[in-house]
C-alpha cells in the first residue's frame, strides 16, 4: 500500500509519498493548506476496515490535527475549515484501540483524507506519527 497525494484545489494527482509534511507552520495559526491523500493497495485485495491514528504529536502538545474524510473529492476545503474534527492522540495504536478514524475504502483505494494543522501556543521540532491499519485478503 502507498499514499498518494492530491491538489486540495482542484484534485489532481501530485505525487505518491512516503512521509506527510505540512509545510511550515507558524504559532496561532492553521497551516497554510491541508494535505489531501488516499490510500491506494498495491497488491493487496479485500481491504477492509481501513483506521487511521495520530499515534504521536512529539513536542507539539499544543496543537490540534484535524482530519475531515469523503469518499468524493470536495474542491477547496481550506484549513480551518467546520467540516474538520480533531485527532486524539493514541500512544501505541493497534488496529483496535479507541480514536481511530475510520476511512472508507473501495475496490483499489480509500476515500479522500484531507488533513488539518492549527499550532496554538507551542512550537515544536519533533515529527507528527500517523499510523494506518487495514485487514487484508
């Protein structure tokens, strides 16, 4: 399974990734967009109960990660924008732990995971983990 990336504008295809990045984030402010992706199987088939989990916010304990999910594309959703919830932080995540977000999936990819950043009162230098589980035939 890899991550693929799309213009939150106008959804078109950017890139395939290995790693998110919000760009720079400046204190007391949402970031400057949000990050678009699906999820896309590479060999795997019968995805089913596709999770993903802010497993780790580093240093940055005053900021809220928001996501907002649909399985069609909604041209520009901005950041900050009411259709976003936030993330509770899960320390040691596994597929059945609390505060999960469920995705949609179908037969090839998961629905469109837009992706939220609002920094408060903390700036910080460590790195955000996500994790994703999914069961697979």
């Amino acid at each position: 399974m890899h991550l693929e990336t799309y213009d939150y504008l106008t959804g078109k295809l950017i890139e395939t990734i290995q790693d998110l990045d919000f760009g720079a984030l400046l204190q007391n402010q949402h970031g400057t967009r949000p990050i678009l992706f699906k999820a896309v199987s590479d060999e795997e088939t019968g995805v089913s109960g596709l999770k993903l989990f802010l497993e780790s916010i580093g240093s940055w304990k005053d900021t809220l990660f928001g996501y907002y999910t649909d399985s069609t594309f909604i041209p520009a959703i901005e950041s900050g924008n009411s259709r976003f919830s936030h993330f509770i932080e899960t320390a040691g995540a596994i597929y059945t732990s609390p505060n999960g977000v469920t995705v949609g999936w179908d037969q090839t990819s998961s629905a469109f995971v837009w992706l939220d950043t609002h920094v408060l009162s903390q700036i910080g230098t460590n790195q955000v983990n996500f994790r994703l589980f999914y069961n697979h035939s």
